[in-house]
C-alpha cells in the first residue's frame, strides 16, 4: 500500500477497526477514511454504494461486524446473521464496482465445525457441523469469505479473508451480556476485587480450551498480509497456544491480585470444546505474534481500573 493510498477502515469504532487505524498511522499512512453509524448505515445498502461512489477508496479492511459473546450470539440469532450478511454484502460489493485494489475481510475462528481435529487448518472450513450457539454468526462469516473467494473468481478481485482467534485489548466490549470471555472475566474479578466480594461466578465448566490473541497483534498481521499475501484461500491469525477457561481466569485473579474464589456453573454452556488455531501458514509467510498472553492482560487491566462499570 503507497503511503498516500486512500484507505477506508469499516468499523473503526471497534477493537478491531481502531486497532488498524493505531498501526496505520504508526506506519505513516496519512489518508484514512471512516465513517461513523449515524452518517453511513453499513447495512443499508443504498448508503454504502453512495459513500464508496463519493470516495473511491484505494483499500479496504473491512472489520465492521455485529459481534458478542456466547450469551449475546445465542440470544440475538437474528439480528447476528442479518446484519452481518447485509455489512459484508454492501461493503464487498461496492469494493467491486468501485474497483477497490484490495480488501481484507476479517472473519472469526468460529467458522470452523465444532468438533474439528485440533488445531484448526484453513482447509477444515465447511467440513462439518457448526457450534450452535454461534451458528448465525458463523454462518454470516463463511457467506463473507466466499464472497470475496468467489468475486475473485468471477471478477479478478484482490480480495482476501483472514481469520483471528478470540481477541482482546483496547476499546474491548465490558458489557456481561454481549461480551465475549476475556473481558468479562476481567470485568467480573475486578468488580469483586474493588467491592471486596469473595466469589466470582462463572459460566461453564472451565475446561474448554481458547486461543487469545491482543488486538495489537492482530492489526499488524492484517497489514502484513495486505502488503504479502493476495491467494484465494483465508489465512488463520493467532498464537497456536491455548489455555483453559480455568487457567485463564486463575491468571487474570493473579494479574488483579484477586484473592477470592471461582465458582464454575456448569448448568451453562461451555461453547465449543476447543477452538486452536493452525498458524503455519502465516508463520510460513513470515510473521509471527509477539505478545504473550500474560503480558497483553496486564496491558490491558492498567485501562480496566481506571474503569467505571456500572451493575
């Protein structure tokens, strides 16, 4: 990408959008374009087709979604398929017809089937039955790589699809309805840090296994493949480490110097077993996640205490 290219950030509000927007301007690049919600409804389509018209983006990462946890993609099933369908759809589109050089289409680790073998290959995509409690979603995300698979085919697109494991870092959702675990652990133990509450509630078992990746991390991996990789097939992005649910929030109690107790509930839903991500093909292409696990949570718990939750 030139450093005066014109490049458009769907989602810049979010972790993700903000995230690349953080290392873009590290990187010197000068002419970023974003739009918030209430100017340009990304799942209307008449908006979006108007503001591409109007700007003519050079690139674009397209890190706009409806996201959520286990709670949230469970309950609004709908609203997650149709709203993710409409975003990618518009924004996919009119990169085509405004002959965009190349976009980036960020999906999630939850595409994959859910008893997959372990780790998670690219190739394992649509080779068996999805986790239901993000079924919807996933199912929005699939529909996003092939779109851009397919445009490529059809209509010579550089269009490319990557996928992260489960995420964190700034500008993260705290909200324990829709959050997704990591920061709802973090926001949980806190709280009971500061209000001297000796037990923390948790959903599940504790046992399934999760990949965690900062947010710092993913956004580097995303330009690097936007400068290095342009082939039809998604790429994976994560650690190829995972810890389980329970040593996750065992290390977040010793980040927060939390001295209480974790009660597991196990009349809730663990979600899938296990969700590692096979980063061999990115770290053949030369890159390679540099924050440990442990590091990036007490990075991002310095920005948790100076938080205001409210119950």
């Amino acid at each position: 990408m030139e450093k005066n290219a014109k490049i458009y950030v769907a989602g810049h509000r979010g972790m993700v959008g903000s995230a690349i927007i953080r290392k873009l301007q590290q990187l010197g690049y000068t002419n970023i374009i974003t739009r918030p919600s209430a100017e340009v409804d990304l799942r209307n389509q008449q908006q979006v087709f108007s503001f591409f018209e109007q700007e003519k983006p050079d690139y674009v990462f397209l890190a706009a979604a409806k996201v959520g946890g286990i709670y949230a993609n469970n309950t609004y099933r709908g609203e997650f398929l149709y709203d993710n369908l409409m975003i990618e759809s518009n924004i996919i589109h009119a990169a085509y017809v405004n002959k965009v050089k190349k976009l980036l289409f960020l999906g999630s680790s939850c595409i994959y089937p859910r008893m997959a073998p372990q780790p998670l290959k690219e190739s394992y995509l649509l080779t068996g039955v999805l986790e239901y409690t993000n079924e919807p979603y996933a199912i929005a995300k699939i529909a996003g790589i092939k779109l851009c698979e397919n445009y490529r085919l059809q209509y010579g697109c550089n269009f490319i699809s990557v996928m992260p494991t489960n995420l964190y870092g700034p500008n993260d959702n705290y909200d324990l309805n829709k959050s997704h675990v990591l920061p709802a652990l973090l926001r949980k133990i806190h709280t009971a840090k500061i209000k001297n509450i000796p037990t923390v509630e948790v959903w599940g078992s504790g046992s399934p296994l999760r990949e965690f990746l900062h947010v710092d991390d993913l956004s580097e991996a995303s330009l690097f493949l936007m400068e290095n990789y342009s082939e039809s097939e998604l790429v994976n992005i994560g650690t190829g480490t995972e810890i389980t649910i329970k040593d996750l929030a065992l290390l977040i109690m010793r980040v927060a110097d939390y001295k209480g107790e974790i009660i597991f509930d196990s009349s809730k839903p663990d979600g899938t077993p296990r969700k590692l991500m096979d980063v061999g093909k990115l770290t053949a292409l030369g890159w390679k996640a540099k924050i440990t696990l442990e590091e990036g949570i007490r990075m991002v718990y310095k920005d948790v205490e100076k938080m205001n939750f409210e119950e």
